[in-house]
C-alpha cells in the first residue's frame, strides 16, 4: 500500500519528466538519475499548486477555495495539466538554453544546456549554411535540418539544398533536395554567415 501511495505522490514528477524528454534531445537518465528527477519536478508542482492556491486565497475569488479542494480538481491540475505544463516549459528553456544563458553572462558557467558540443553548435548557429568536410574527401554545403543528439550514436545529420564543392563527386544523390550524413562520416564543418 505504501509503494502505490509513493507512487500517487510521484505522479506529477513522471509526467513532467515524460513531457521534458519528449520534447529535448536530452539522453533519458539512468534508474537513480531518473528517480531523483522526478522528485524534484514532484517538489516543482507541489510548489505550484501551493503557489496558486494562496494567491487565489490572497486576491479572495469566490468559490475557487471550494473548487480548488475538490479532489477532482485536485487530480486534474496538481497530476495532470501542471506537471504537463512545467514539463513544457522546461524542455523550452532547456531546447533555447535560456538558464545558461544568464549564467553565462554572469560568468557563472560556461556551460550550455545541450546535450553535446554538435547539438549546441547547430543550435545557436541555426538556419546557417554550412559547408561540411567528409573523411573522404568530398565537400559539399547546405542548410542543416535535422541532426543526432548523442555523437556516440552513428547517426545522421539532415542537409537540405546540398551542393557539392568537391570535382568527381556523384550528383544524383540530390534527387530530392535532402541528403542523409553519417556523423562518422564528418571531418569538419563550416558555418558560412
């Protein structure tokens, strides 16, 4: 009975961690990271519907005291619209890098909120053209439209428009205006403004 109890307590957090990592690139965490969490975005909307809860009691909006201690209501807001919206606004500042960003400026951190240097690079150069340097000599330049979020995977980075730079290469690839490139595959790449 006491795990089902832990485990109603802990709802919220589950959904507002489901939601961030839906919605990122981030690696989901390990069991232990996982857990810990989803106790602090757990502790994230306890805090909120306390919050709402005593200002709806400070500006004194009828019948909202009633409502808001309703168990149906309750179960609505504190386990399923909250934690969906803290979710949200999370996985928002974590994709624009928003917290890094100030403590950057402070001079804080010099850290980013991405999972990996290539992920953070695209990002903040986005809608750049780039001219992107395979192992095998080919270079060829477009606008990036996708890529990995682990470098560890051998996964693949998305260029619309491409173009090669390089004599001898195979042109038909572009049929479709979009090529596929293996990040193994990549030696170099370089942001044109």
């Amino acid at each position: 009975m006491q795990v089902i109890n832990l485990i109603d307590l802990l709802t919220p957090g589950f959904v507002s961690l489901a939601v961030f990592y839906l919605l990122t690139s981030y690696v989901k965490p390990q069991r232990f990271e996982g857990v810990i969490y989803v106790v602090i975005f757990t502790v994230i909307n306890k805090s909120c519907v306390l919050f709402v809860e005593k200002v709806l009691v400070f500006f004194n909006v009828e019948g909202m005291g009633n409502v808001m201690s309703s168990p149906e209501f309750g179960l609505f807001v504190g386990k399923l619209l909250l934690p969906v919206f803290i979710g949200f606004v999370s996985s928002q500042l974590a994709n624009e890098d928003r917290l890094f960003q100030i403590l950057r400026r402070f001079r804080v951190t010099r850290k980013t909120s991405f999972p990996t240097v290539l992920h953070s690079y695209f990002a903040v150069t986005a809608k750049s053209y780039y001219i992107i340097y395979l192992k095998n000599g080919v270079c060829l330049s477009g606008y990036v439209q996708e890529f990995t979020d682990n470098i560890k995977d051998d996964d693949f980075v998305i260029i619309t428009d491409p173009q090669y730079l390089s004599e001898g290469a195979n042109k038909e690839v572009f049929a479709r205006g979009h090529l596929l490139i293996r990040l193994s595959d990549i030696a170099a790449i370089e942001q044109i403004l």
